[in-house]
C-alpha cells in the first residue's frame, strides 16, 4: 500500500482527481478521520469533507504507482501529521 496527503480545493479539482485515479485499475481509497471511501466515485468523494487534507491509499498500484503519483502532483501536501 502506498499512501499519500491530497486537498481537493474546488469542485473541479475533485472531478479532475476522481477522473485520473479512475484511469487506473487498482484499488484507491481516500481516508478522513474514520471515513474510507473509493476515490474513484464522484459520489463518495462529495461525501467527504474536503476543506480537510485527505489521505489517499493506493494498493496494488504496482507499476503504474509513479505515474499515479505524478498526475496527481498539483493535489498532494507534504508534511500533513494528524
């Protein structure tokens, strides 16, 4: 599992980030507090609170993890401790 922080400023960041990931065949999550959803469903992902940073796990992301993490650059947070 690979995990990484996001923030999903504004709607269309949302849909931009929900279309990337679902480009992808392994499984994707995002994480807020107790709340686990499919990053790839623009309905869970609306669910979500995002005026928070949100943690993305990626599993079996094998190969493709690197350009998985590159496209989604302009969304990720360094530093992010809760």
């Amino acid at each position: 599992m690979t995990t990484a922080w996001v923030m999903l400023k504004t709607i269309k960041e949302l849909q931009d980030f929900v279309n990337i990931v679902s480009n992808y065949g392994c499984r994707m999550e995002l994480v807020a507090r107790h709340q686990v959803i499919n990053a790839k469903s623009i309905i869970g992902v609306l669910s979500m609170d995002i005026t928070k940073p949100l943690e993305l796990r990626i599993y079996d992301g094998g190969k493709d993890i690197e350009k998985i993490l590159q496209q989604l650059k302009k969304y990720r947070i360094d530093g992010v401790d809760f």
